[in-house]
C-alpha cells in the first residue's frame, strides 16, 4: 500500500467512526422522545411534588444556565413547561416564576 492509500484509509475509518456515534446518539434522542414524552410532546426530566396546606409555597429564584458559546439561539430549540394544580378543582391557583435563561 502506498501513503495516498493508508491516509485514505484513516480518514475512512474515522468517519465511519463518528458516524456510527452519530448513529447511537441519535437512537439514544429517539428512544428518550418516546420513553418520556408527555401527550404534548415535552420531555418530563424531574417531577416535583410540594404538598402544603398553605395560601402559598415560596421558593427561591431559579437560574436555567444554558450556556452562550454556541452558534444558535438555544430558546429556539427547547421550551420549559411548568405546571401545577390543587385538589380542589374549585379554587383558582397562580404561578409565578422570576426565572431567567442564561
């Protein structure tokens, strides 16, 4: 084998490699979309449960750091749901969230 054929080679074989870790994180996203995507289609990552006989639950301000480094907008890519309810259907609830995205 001369060098044009062996550069080839690797070259071949490192596309083949990152192609095939393309591959896995692709099925890696589509087996996480249907394992835990709700009726809406939003991934459901932590759920939390607060139970309280209060007029209100207080916590503190939360900070979402998505990072700036990258070439797009991340906002145009991923939506944050937050939802709540009561136990009884006739009392209104509010939520407020001061949040803001990194």
């Amino acid at each position: 084998m001369n060098a044009g054929r062996i550069v080839l080679l690797i070259v071949g074989i490192i596309i083949v490699v990152v192609a095939i870790g393309l591959m896995v994180a692709g099925g890696g996203v589509l087996w996480a979309n249907g394992a835990s995507a709700d009726d809406e289609g939003y991934l459901t990552l932590k759920t939390i449960r607060i139970d309280r006989n209060s007029y209100a639950v207080v916590s503190e301000p939360t900070d979402i750091e998505i990072g700036s480094w990258w070439v797009w907008d991340w906002s145009d890519l991923a939506t944050i749901k937050i939802e709540g309810s009561n136990g009884n259907s006739s009392k209104n609830i509010f939520i407020g969230s001061p949040m803001k995205v990194i």
